[in-house]
C-alpha cells in the first residue's frame, strides 16, 4: 500500500484521540460533545477518524457541505453540523445527505423551508447568532426579528442555537464574557417563544472547553484541543496529547565540502566538512518553505538542523559527524528516544499558529492509522 511507495507519511494514533474526547467529555458532563472534523480534520485524516470516533461523539461538526457529505459517504450516521459559510443554492444537498444547517440568514431559512416543504423531508437548522465575531450569524439585537420568523417556518426543523467565541482562549475574558451575555440575551427571547422545544444550544470551542465552563450550555465544540494541541494561551485544565507523528526517512546522505553551499538561492553552507541528507518531504506537503534554516528534526534519536531553501519536494539536514544512512527514520514531528518536536515548534519556525501547522499538512502525504 502507500506506505511502501512513499516513506514520508503521517501516523495517527487513533486511541489517543478518544481518550482527548473522553477526557473532554468527563469535564464538560453532562454536555454533548460535537468534535470539529473539518480540514480533514485538522490534517489527520478524515477518513480514519472519523469511523473510528463515531461511536464516542454525540455530532460532528465539519466546516463545508462537501466535508459533510464526504462523512456520510464514508457511512456515518451520526448528526452532522456544517458551520462554514452556505449559499442558499446548497441548501438542496442538506435534505440529500441529512446534514445539519447553519441557519445564519433569511435566505438560508427560506431555502431550507422551501426544500423541506418540496421534498418532505425536514432540514434541520441549527440558528447561528453573531454575538461577537463579526463573521456570518445574525448579531444579538436582531435576534427578536429573527427568531419570530424561524418560528413562522413549518417544514424546517429547529434543533439548535448557537455562536462563536473570537477570545475564549485568552488570560482574560472580557470579550468572552460580552459574548456570553449576548448570547443569553438571544437564547432568553427564544426561551419566551417557544416553550415546549428548546434548542440544543452551543458555544464553547477549545479556548472556552478549557477555561469558560459557564458556555457549555447543551453541547460543546471542540477542534484542535481534541487532537491534543492547546490554544496557545489557553489554562491547561483538560490533560489531552497529540496523536501525529509525520515520519520520513533519510532518501540520500553524503559528505559536503566548505564552500559548497545547500540548496536554491545559496542560502546556507558549511564553514567545515559535514554530512548532508536529503529527506523526501517539501513545502507541497505543508513542510513551510519559510521554516528555512529554522526547522529541526530528529534523525535516529537526534536532533539536527535543517539548512538551506526547503524545497518543493525534499529538504536537506546537517547531521555533521554524525552517521546517517539511506532509510534511517526521520520524524519531523513528534517523539523519537524522548525528544520531541511539537506543533508549537512547527508553528514558531513558521510564524504561524498550530492550527495552520496542522491543516496545511497535504494529501499527498499518506495518512496511517494506529487502532490500538
Ligand atoms: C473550528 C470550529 C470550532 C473549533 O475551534 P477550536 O479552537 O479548534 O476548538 C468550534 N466551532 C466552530 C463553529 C468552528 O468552526
């Protein structure tokens, strides 16, 4: 299989995935927990996870339609949210597949009453209100208007309410706390209104799981603390870990004389005699080209800096007098003999967050998947 052809890929270890979720749900009791699937979810691997999660998750929660259908194609059954931004002219698919609706505006609303009334089958929608964010929702103080007109919609399904935090994992609260008192506002008006059949309501993403309990309400959301990363601020509450090692092996090894320098632009070279391998991983399999003479990796227990212009394909690694041959084991991230390279160190020689580390991982990098 895969493996055999490219030795560059990604182990998942799907164990260690469930016990994040089952350490989330013993501390959010008696909340519902929809772990956030989306970007194949978050790099590792859809189509492993998934299956395997089912049975411990209450809802998945993806960002995309095609996310949503590509779940169900992979035979799960259970509810799925699709949160990302919908055009009513996808609304059709909703009915199709059984995926949940964000219902964010009139014209969403409307499509999904026409769809249901036409085809019988009831679209259900969760309401998503903007209490903060700026992004898509109906803001707080529309929220009268717009819950009345919900409520005038007889084919659709209302199973949900729910919001988005921009702040939950900062030291301070304030603006989550701003956010949690417009979302009450919001859910008190609909609580007048409509007595007999509460919605499942939601808020609490990683930030908020680990240091916000008061916005778990009926169900949380979480994404990259499930895959055992925190957000970088966020209080350490939950004891989760990551679950990826993104293994390679040594493709080429051989002495580089000074002066002969590594690499497109000539950007790095030995003052003295050194040992150079080459691995087969580049920035089109999210291995950042701007981690350039940053990044490090562990080659048989080790740590060695990598040096000159990460390319397309392949990057070189300065082992010095070290011995490396053709096929060692290479771990870009992860644990080898108790070193480790984490998300966090990706991210800091990348400028960037462990959210992006983790999605930009690409396709072409086969995904492997440990059950036990
Ligand atoms: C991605 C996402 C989350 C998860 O966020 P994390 O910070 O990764 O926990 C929660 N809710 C929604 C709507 C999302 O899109």
């Amino acid at each position: 299989m895969t493996v055999s052809l490219r030795p560059t890929y990604l182990e998942v270890d799907l164990p260690q995935l469930k016990k994040n979720i089952e350490a989330i749900r013993a501390h959010v009791a008696p909340a519902k927990v929809m772990p956030m699937v989306k970007a194949n979810a978050y790099g590792h691997g859809i189509d492993g996870v998934a299956p395997y999660l089912e049975p411990v998750v209450d809802y998945f929660g993806v960002a995309l339609l095609e996310e949503g259908i590509h779940l169900r194609e992979l035979g799960i059954t259970k509810p799925i949210l699709v949160a990302g931004g919908t055009l009513p002219s996808q609304v059709p698919h909703f009915a199709v597949y059984d995926l949940t609706l964000t219902g964010s505006s009139v014209e969403l609303l409307d499509a999904a009453e026409e769809v249901s009334r036409l085809t019988g089958k009831r679209i259900k929608t969760h309401l998503k209100f903007d209490t903060g964010m700026e992004r898509v929702g109906i803001h707080e103080y529309e929220a009268g208007e717009f819950i009345e007109y919900s409520l005038r919609l007889k084919h659709i399904h209302v199973e949900g309410i729910y919001t988005h935090l921009a702040n939950s994992e900062m030291p301070d609260l304030v603006h989550a706390r701003l956010q949690l008192e417009r979302f009450q506002e919001v859910l008190s008006i609909y609580e007048r209104r409509s007595e007999p059949h509460p919605p499942l309501r939601h808020m609490a993403n990683s930030g908020a799981i680990l240091q916000f309990p008061e916005s778990y309400f009926d169900m949380v959301r979480p994404g990259i603390m499930l895959y055992g990363v925190y957000p970088r601020e966020a209080a350490r509450t939950i004891e989760v870990a990551p679950a990826l090692t993104w293994k390679s092996r040594v493709a080429y090894s051989k002495r580089t004389q000074p002066g002969r320098p590594v690499s497109y632009g000539s950007l790095w070279q030995s003052e003295v005699e050194t040992r150079i391998v080459t691995i087969p991983c580049g920035y089109a399999d999210g291995y950042f080209r701007r981690m350039t003479n940053r990044a490090q990796v562990i080659i048989n227990g080790r740590k060695y800096p990598q040096v000159g212009r990460i390319c397309m394909d392949q990057f070189m690694v300065n082992v010095g007098n070290d011995e490396a041959t053709v096929g060692d084991e290479v771990v870009l991230l992860g644990e080898a003999n108790g070193e480790r390279i984490t998300a966090e160190d990706l991210a800091a020689w990348m400028g960037t967050n462990e959210y992006e580390v983790l999605t930009d991982i690409s396709a072409r990098v086969p995904r492997v998947f440990l059950k036990e």
